[in-house]
C-alpha cells in the first residue's frame, strides 16, 4: 500500500470535533489593531487570576534584549506605535527583528513587556481607546475556553507578529537555549490500548528532550504535524523544529486505538494531556496524537491535535 502525506493527514477524521481556536483566530485578525492589542491585555490579565506564565530566564531573554531596552527608552507614544507596528506586520527595523526571533523568544519578548506594562512603565492600552463589541464578544469566547486553549490563542496572537521576511526562516536563526526542566519528565510510558514501540519511544524521548532519538523514528520522507500547522516533512526538518519548540513540553498519553492494516501499517490515534514549559503543571493540553505507522515499524507521519473538550479524549471510534 503506498500512503501519501496527504492521505495520512486524514487518517482518524471521523474521529475529530473541530475545534473552536481556529474560528476564534478568525474574529480576532479581523479586530484593528489597537483592538487586537487591547484584547490580549484584557484576556492575559482575566487570565492571570488563575495562571501566570513562568518568568522566562535571562538565556532565554539574550536575543530580545536589545529589542527591549530600545522600547524601554521611548516614550509612552513611541512605545504603542511599536506595538501596533509588530500587530500590523509593518515592515519597520524593530517589527523585522521579532520576525527573527524563535516561538519561544517572541514570547519571552511579550512576558516581559506585560511585566514593564503591569509596572506601569509601559501602556497596554492605547490613550483614550473605546473598547468596540468585537472586542467584547472574542475576549467572551476567550473566557469559555479552557486553559489550555487560551494559552494556545495567545501563542498564536503572538507568533503571528512581526515582519515576516523570508530571510527569518528557521535555518537562519541562532540555537535556541535549552528550557531547564525543574521536574523530570514521565519517562516509563504506557498507554492504554497501544503497545506500539515506536509510539512508546516517540513520547520518551519527547519527555527526554531527546529529539534526535525521536526523529530517528521517523522514516527519512516522514512528516510531523503541529496543532493548526501544516506537515514539516523530513528528519532535519522536524528535529530543528523540536528544538525550537517541543524542549520541557511533559507529553501524558492516557489512551488509544490501533488498527493494524493489510500490508502492516498500522494508523494509531492517541490522547492525553500536554504541559507547556511556560505554565507547567497549572495548564494540561488536551491533545491527540495521530500516528501512521509503515511496515517496518517506523513513523510516517504524526499530527498533533488539539482537542475541543476533554470529552473527546476518549473520542477514539469513528462516530
Ligand atoms: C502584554 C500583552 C498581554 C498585551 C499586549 O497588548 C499584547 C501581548 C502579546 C501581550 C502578551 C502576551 C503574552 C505574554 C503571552 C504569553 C503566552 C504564552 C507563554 C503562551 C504559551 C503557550 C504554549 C503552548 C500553547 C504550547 C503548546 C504545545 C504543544 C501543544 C506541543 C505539541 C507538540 C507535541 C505534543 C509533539 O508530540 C510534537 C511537538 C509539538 C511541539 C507539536
């Protein structure tokens, strides 16, 4: 049997609940700019009532820094105009720069300036702004989603700014800085339902920050597909893509199903919860792994889900 990206991309469909970030997403990029800003503000600091992300770290704060001690100079007007510069995907010097930047930088970048706006060194909202009711209606969808979600909406808010030139590619930018693991990861794995070795050792050496064990799972033209992304395809690809952004993730399958196939492939879906490095132990994903597993028992492909309700962690039939 020969299987295509394309066609292991959906593979468990029948299984799936859309979810609702997408949409969410939708409504927020159709806001202005100052009322994109301001909403972030709002839903971080509703938020931060119950979770607060973890302070970054100086090595992790090396390549933002300049950024932000030239935006810690400029006065209160200078300031915003940056930030909404950075919203707009304006092409400026400073907007290029955060295009440069990893996942995990752009959102130390953003940390820190919710610190100097929370110090009241800088303004999280513009002077004299008048929340419109889009505001209103996407900050109240943000609060019905679960804590996982929300930090996924505000992940994406920010890593969709900035300029983005195609000399920001990943292969141009420096090492990311390893996340130091305050905790070990789960590193005996079992999953109820999938005895698979492959699957087993993709998610311990996930929890090692092993990514080159991992990718060495992969079969050469295998592919890895992130939460609303599209397929990274081959090894080099998908271990420089780990490195940037699966360092310190705690990965928690709970269960599965696999179906073995005519030619010994097997299509494997898993779930089970995630933790971020950035909110640890306060914020579980809820995700699902969907694996297509060759012959020789190697990883083809793998998408990464996220769940739409923790109902659908045990949404493993097709309906
Ligand atoms: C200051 C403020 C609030 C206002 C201003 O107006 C604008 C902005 C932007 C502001 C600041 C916002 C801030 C500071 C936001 C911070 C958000 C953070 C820290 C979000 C972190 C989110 C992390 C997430 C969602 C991580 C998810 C990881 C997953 C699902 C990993 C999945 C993976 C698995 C399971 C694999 O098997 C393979 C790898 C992969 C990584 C895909």
């Amino acid at each position: 049997m020969t299987y295509t990206i394309e066609s292991a991309q959906s593979i468990f469909s029948n299984t799936q609940i859309p979810s609702q970030i997408p949409a969410i997403i939708a409504l927020f990029d159709q806001l202005s700019v100052d009322d994109r800003l301001a909403l972030l503000w709002y839903a971080y600091t509703e938020m931060g009532k119950t979770i607060t992300p973890a302070a970054p770290g100086a090595a992790r704060l090396q390549f933002a820094e300049r950024l932000l001690n030239e935006i810690k100079q400029m006065p209160n007007e200078g300031q915003m105009q940056v930030m909404r510069e950075l919203a707009l995907r304006s092409d400026t010097p400073i907007s290029r720069t955060y295009g440069y930047f990893s996942v995990n930088t752009k959102l130390a970048f953003w940390y820190e300036l919710g610190e100097l706006m929370k110090q009241g060194l800088v303004t999280p909202v513009p002077t004299g702004y008048q929340m419109s009711p889009g505001v209103e209606v996407v900050l109240e969808a943000i609060k019905k989603l679960d804590a996982g979600q929300q930090i996924t909406v505000l992940r994406n808010a920010v890593v969709d700014m900035g300029y983005d030139s195609d000399a920001a590619s990943s292969e141009n930018r420096a090492a990311e800085p390893m996340f130091k693991r305050a905790v070990p990861a789960p590193s005996k794995i079992t999953i109820a339902g999938v005895m698979e070795p492959a699957v087993l050792n993709y998610v311990e050496a996930m929890n090692a920050d092993n990514f080159k064990a991992a990718v060495e799972l992969f079969t050469s033209d295998g592919a890895l597909q992130p939460p609303f992304q599209k397929p990274i395809v081959g090894r080099e690809a998908i271990a420089k893509y780990m490195q940037e952004e699966a360092q310190g993730l705690n990965m928690m399958p709970q269960q599965g199903i696999c179906e073995t196939k005519a030619d010994g492939s097997k299509q494997i879906k898993v779930t089970g919860v995630v933790q971020t490095p950035w909110f640890g132990v306060n914020v579980g994903m809820n995700i699902a792994w969907r694996f297509l597993i060759n012959p020789q028992g190697k990883i083809f492909f793998v998408a990464i889900d996220m769940l739409a309700s923790p109902q659908e962690l045990l949404n493993l039939r097709p309906r």
